[in-house]
C-alpha cells in the first residue's frame, strides 16, 4: 500500500457521497485502472471488492423478492426512502464482498474503502450503500462462492454538477462537509494524556470516515505503546458498526503513515472488551 498512501490520503479530503449520477458511462481507462485495483488490493482473505462495469438502477431498487434477504424492517425503510433515498444514473458499482469470518465486517470496511480511495484518486464519485440495495439483483451480476455474502455497495460515476433536492434533503449533502464529532470525543482521554503526533494524526483522518447515518461509532484509546479501536454503542440495524469501524481502521492507518510512521493492525490483545475491533502497533520511529 506504500505506493499509495499519498494519493488515498489525499482522496479523503476529496471524497463526497453522492447518489445523483450522470447515466453517461464511465471511460473504459478509468474502469481498467479500478478494475487492476480491485484484483490486485485483497489485504484480507475474507473480504473484496468486486467492479460491475454496467450496473442496472434496478441494483437501488429493494422488491418483494428480497424479504427474506433482508434483516426485519429494511423492506419498510426502503419503501418509505422510495425515489427520494435511491441511487440513479450510476452507469458502475462497487460490490463490496465477505466470506463469513469473525472478523469480515472490518475487513469488508477496509477493503472496500479502499476501492473507494482509489475510485475518488480516479476521479469518480462514489457513495457507500449498505441498506438499500437488492442483494437479489447484486448476486446475479457477480459469482459468489457458497460462504460469501454481499455486505455493501457502491455506486460508480461522474456525479451530477449540481445536489439534487434529495441529496440536500435525505441525506444532508451539500456544500458544507457532514459535521464530525470532535477529536476529544472519538479519542478517549485525548485531553488528559499526552497522545503521541502519530496516533492525533491518524484519528484526524479516521475524522473523516463515512459512516452509516454519519454515527461515527468507532472510539480510540491508548493501550500501551499502540492505539486501540472500538466500536461504540448496540451493533443494532442493519448495517454492522464493525464495518464502519474498518473503514475508520484504514483511514487511521493512512494518517499515520502520512505522519511518516509505520506500523500494522493487530487483533485485539490481552484486556479487550467485547467492542474491541483491533490494535496498531506502531513501528520504530523513522
């Protein structure tokens, strides 16, 4: 991932969620270049990400013949979000993929936002969707083995210039970046203890994580020389808080990085509560 910590982190700062698209498709350079991307970057066996070069509206549409694929009351949800939630006019996706494991939610989020970085580095808009899409339609575009599961989706695209009415609306995109809980509030004890630079730097950056519903449910704390990552909260709905947690997992790592530390995510250690997601470890100072 050397390679490609600036251009990533500097994708962070450019990524915006957006689900009104031009129908126009993608250029096939750009889909190549994704599509090298998703091949190669597999940094868990558990989790990848899989590119549909043309992916039918009919991916954002939840039917009746989805029920029993979906968790109690997401039928419901997404028949209310109807027209004003849905994803239109993206010409590509994303299908963000599991192999059932302990740990494939924060895989999943890891890798996937990954795929996500490099299609903003691209010059692409994306959106991370988790609740409303068909897993019915989503598994006739792509081969999944007997164990693997659909656990997220992304649209792929050029965005329209201009929010649309239900962008600003549902979701509150806009102009102005989604308001972020401060640092003292994800990073525990920030205040009281003297965080090294390169753990500040990297909860910056995990700052910026996409959330379900903007929840920013991951929480960091020093746990002796290194940091660990929790979740906060019930894991209730639909969409699993640990995912959110890999994504915050890979944007932490690359503001540390960027600080010019090293390091490398560990499982949780002696000590972990129930929430724990993992531990970095830092390396030895440059």
């Amino acid at each position: 991932m050397d390679t490609q910590v600036e251009r990533w982190f500097e994708a962070i700062g450019e990524r915006r969620s957006r689900r009104s698209f031009r129908p126009d498709p993608v250029h096939t350079e750009l889909l190549d270049a994704l599509q090298t991307h998703c091949d190669a970057y597999r940094p868990f066996a558990d989790a990848r990400v899989v590119l549909v070069r043309e992916a039918p509206e009919r991916l954002y549409r939840v039917s009746g013949a989805d029920s029993a694929l979906l968790p109690r009351g997401v039928t419901m949800v997404a028949g209310i979000m109807g027209a004003y939630g849905r994803v239109t006019g993206a010409p590509s996706a994303l299908v963000i993929v599991g192999r059932k494991s302990p740990h494939v939610q924060e895989h999943a989020g890891y890798t996937g936002e990954a795929a996500l970085l490099e299609a903003t580095a691209l010059g692409l808009d994306t959106c991370w969707v988790g609740g409303f899409f068909s897993p019915s339609v989503t598994a006739g575009l792509i081969d999944l083995a007997g164990d693997e599961l659909v656990l997220a989706v992304s649209p792929v695209g050029h965005a329209l210039t201009r929010h649309t009415r239900k962008e600003r609306l549902v979701f509150r995109t806009g102009e102005q970046p989604k308001k972020r809980l401060r640092l003292e509030h994800i990073a525990l004890g920030l205040i009281a203890k003297d965080w090294p630079g390169w753990a500040i730097a990297g909860v910056r950056a995990a700052q910026r994580a996409p959330s379900a519903v903007n929840r920013q449910p991951w929480r960091f704390r020093l746990h002796g020389d290194g940091v660990a990552l929790a979740y906060h909260g019930a894991d209730q709905g639909f969409i699993s808080k640990r995912l959110d947690c890999g994504i915050a997992m890979l944007h932490f790592e690359l503001g540390v990085l960027h600080s010019g530390r090293s390091g490398r995510w560990e499982p949780p250690g002696p000590g972990a509560g129930e929430a724990d997601v993992a531990c970095w470890r830092p390396g030895a100072p440059g």
